[in-house]
C-alpha cells in the first residue's frame, strides 16, 4: 500500500465526526426539542452508515473482483480494527481518559 497522507486523513476524520455530531444534534433538537449538554449519537446508526460508506469506496477497488479477493480485503480491514481500538484502549489507559458515555437504547 501507498503511503497515506496523514493530513488528509486527520481531515477527513475531523470532517466526518463534525458531520456526525450536526446530524445528530439536529435530529436530536427536531425530535425533542431538547437543549440540554448531552449529544445523543446512534452509535449503532453511525457504526452502520460507516461500514455502508466503507463498503462504497472499497467496491470500485480493482482487485476486488471475486467472494475470495472480497474476503482478503475485509480481513486486512478486520485486522485494523482490531489493531485500532486495541492502541486506542492503551492510550487511554496510559493518560487516563474515558471512552464517551454510552448506552444501549433499544425499542420495545
């Protein structure tokens, strides 16, 4: 693989975590009329539109032609997942921080 500009991607990320924290919050306002300190993200609505949107931009990759070469590629994104929240949980036990808040809502 290339290597990544880094820039773009912290670009990128601020971008979509931008765009997520509006949708929600103006969902959030519509539905409720709620002005308190709490943003409410749909963890699983964005974990979902993330992998519709990665699912998207993998597609057009010309080495994914058959299940198998599909398969390969979902396990190198697998593995950087894993890898991902496994530096992120260290970081966070080596300063301390805390993952936001969060709970399962589900409806009846």
């Amino acid at each position: 693989m290339a290597d990544l500009n880094e820039s773009y991607i912290i670009d990128l990320r601020r971008a979509l975590v931008e765009a997520i924290c509006k949708v929600s919050a103006q969902r959030q306002e519509a539905a409720s009329g709620y002005k308190g300190d709490t943003l409410f993200i749909g963890s699983a609505e964005v974990s979902e539109t993330l992998v519709l949107l990665l699912s998207e931009f993998v597609e057009g990759v010309p080495d994914l032609r058959t299940p198998a070469e599909v398969r390969r590629m979902s396990d190198i994104i697998a593995k950087k997942i894993r890898l991902n929240i496994a530096d992120i949980r260290r970081r966070r036990a080596e300063t301390g921080a805390r993952p936001p808040s969060s709970i399962v809502i589900r409806g009846n």
